[in-house]
C-alpha cells in the first residue's frame, strides 16, 4: 500500500477534521477521508469536463458551484477554423517555402488532443 505524508497547517487540520466528523469517520480513518474527497472531486472535474455546471438549490436560491479548477478541467475544447483561415492554413502548408521550425512546432501542438489554450489575465 502506497504512503501519503502532507504537511498542514492548523486552519487545514480543523477542516479536515470537521469534514471527518461530519462524514462520521473516527481519527483513524483519515485514509478514508482523503479517499473519499478524491472521489468527489474526481465526480466535480469529471462533471466540468462533460459541460455540466453544479449547482445547490437552497432557501435563498439556486447557487452554482465554481472553482478555477473547474474553468481549466472544461477546456476541453477543439480548435474550429473558420473557412477563409482553413484556406489560408491549407495554403501555407501546401507552399514550398519552409516553414520556420518554431512556426511547425506550434501547429504540431495546436494539433495534440491535450493542446489547452493559455490561460489570460487582463490588466486591472
């Protein structure tokens, strides 16, 4: 059986303590614990990914469940080219002229499944 060692800090203890509790696990159970929040967080992603948004509905309403960790696991999407910038891509790569090496480097990554875009960030 594999080992999990973390260093935490006293806010994180009581969480995850709270949580235990809560989940009616005893102190010893702390594997089981961080099995179980893996398997829920694995469901959250696995949700994101597929496009479904979370949600709670309570007394003062519907509130949706958002983390960045959600907005990066449902990039998942496929680069779609509008004709006149296929015709132009088609045209550049049929050209005889060479391509630059860093110009082919980025097209063959464009180009792989797990290719995600950067992510930005606009000056305030």
């Amino acid at each position: 059986m594999a080992r999990f060692q973390a260093t935490t800090n006293v806010v994180l203890d009581e969480e995850l303590d709270a949580l235990r509790e809560e989940m009616g696990l005893r102190e010893n159970q702390k594997a089981e614990l961080l099995r179980e929040l893996a398997s829920m967080a694995a469901w959250l992603i696995a949700q994101a990914r597929a496009g479904r948004t979370i949600e709670a509905r309570g007394p003062s309403g519907v509130e949706v469940f958002e983390h960045p960790a959600l907005r990066s696991a449902s990039l998942v999407e496929r680069l779609v080219l509008a004709p006149d910038e296929v015709e132009r891509l088609t045209t550049l790569l049929e050209s005889e002229v060479a391509m630059s090496g860093a110009l082919r480097g980025t097209l063959s990554r464009l180009a792989q499944e797990d290719c995600r875009p950067p992510e930005l960030a606009w000056p305030a």
